[in-house]
C-alpha cells in the first residue's frame, strides 16, 4: 500500500493496519529466526508500511 492509499484512509484504519503489520513483521521475524522465511524482503517492505503509517499520524497530529 503507497502513501496516497493510506492518506485516504481514517485514523482507526490506519492504527488497526499498523497493528495488523506489527503482527506480520513478529512472524516474518519469527521465521528467519527458525530459518523458514519464504521472502526475506518482506520484512523491509512490511518494516517500511509502519513507517509510512506512523509517519501519516505524526504529521496528522502536528496538523
């Protein structure tokens, strides 16, 4: 999901996403540690969506 789909987007949906990826990042992490990860670059692009989300909510709450 790019930065326009998620400023569309209202503040409930964006916690539930972010904490919708938390738990995918736990068990992508969870996997390399087990050595069972199907797609290593999906923990850098799961790492980089809570980034863009927390990054939205920052500067909504500035605004």
């Amino acid at each position: 999901m790019n930065a326009a789909e998620l400023r569309d987007k209202s503040k409930d949906e964006l916690q539930t996403r972010e904490r919708e990826l938390r738990e995918q990042l736990f068990k992508l992490r969870f996997q390399r540690a087990t050595g069972r990860v199907e797609n290593p670059m999906k923990i850098r692009e799961v790492r980089r969506e809570i980034a863009r989300i927390k990054t939205l909510m920052q500067e909504r709450s500035q605004a």
